[in-house]
C-alpha cells in the first residue's frame, strides 16, 4: 500500500509541511491524542500565515459600480511561504506552549503544564 496522504499534496509544498501532515496521518492512526492536536493547530497557524492580509489595499476605488462582477473575480493568492517561514511558525508555535506551561507551573496547574510540555516536545522534534 502506498502512501497516498504524500502524493496527493503538490511537489511544491514545503517539506516541513510534507511531513507534519504525514506526522498528522501517523499520529491518527494510532490514537496519539497530544500529537493529533498539536499538529492541526500548527498546520491550522501555517494555512493562517498564507491567508491574504485583510488590510492590504484591494486597489482602485470601492465603489459598487465600478466593482468588477463574475465567479472568481474577489479571488486572491494565498501567500507562498517558505520553508523557513515555517519553521519559523513551528518555533513560534513550541515557544508559546513553553511560555504557557511556565505560566501553568506558577498557577500551581502542573498536569496541564505537563501536557503543554509534551505538545511543544512533539512540535520539536519535527524540526
């Protein structure tokens, strides 16, 4: 049997990308709960760094009547981030679980300062 998950994404992907959602896969498969959730809400801040800036000027005026009409015309490209662009996100992300577990520890909520822990080791390990 093949591994679909890896042919079905574009070559063009980022491979830390590639292999967080293949880790995605595998930690479904076999029920490991921590890393299923640490890793859809890093793929989840990644598909949100590529969104379109919302503030970015749409260019020209905004008036209805000049607005162009027709399927696909308010569509924009996502942006194209980098490999390090995400490695940077995954940093990011791993930091503020490691933050956040300190913060836990000095509330006296250990448990949860445990599983934040474990959330910012599988992030690591990936990079």
């Amino acid at each position: 049997m093949t591994n679909d998950a890896a042919q079905t994404q574009p070559p063009d992907r980022p491979l830390l990308r590639r292999r967080l959602r293949d880790a995605l896969v595998a930690a479904m498969k076999e029920r490991d709960r921590v890393a299923v959730s640490v890793l859809r809400s890093t793929l989840a801040a990644i598909d949100n760094a590529e969104a379109v800036d919302a503030t970015a000027p749409a260019g020209g005026s905004s008036a209805i009547e000049s607005s162009p009409v027709g399927v696909g015309v308010a569509e924009v490209e996502r942006r194209a981030l980098s490999d390090d662009d995400i490695v940077q996100i995954v940093r990011a992300e791993a930091a503020d679980r490691e933050a956040a577990a300190l913060d836990y520890d000095r509330a006296g909520r250990q448990e949860r300062a445990e599983a934040l822990r474990a959330e910012a080791k599988v992030l690591s390990s990936h990079l």
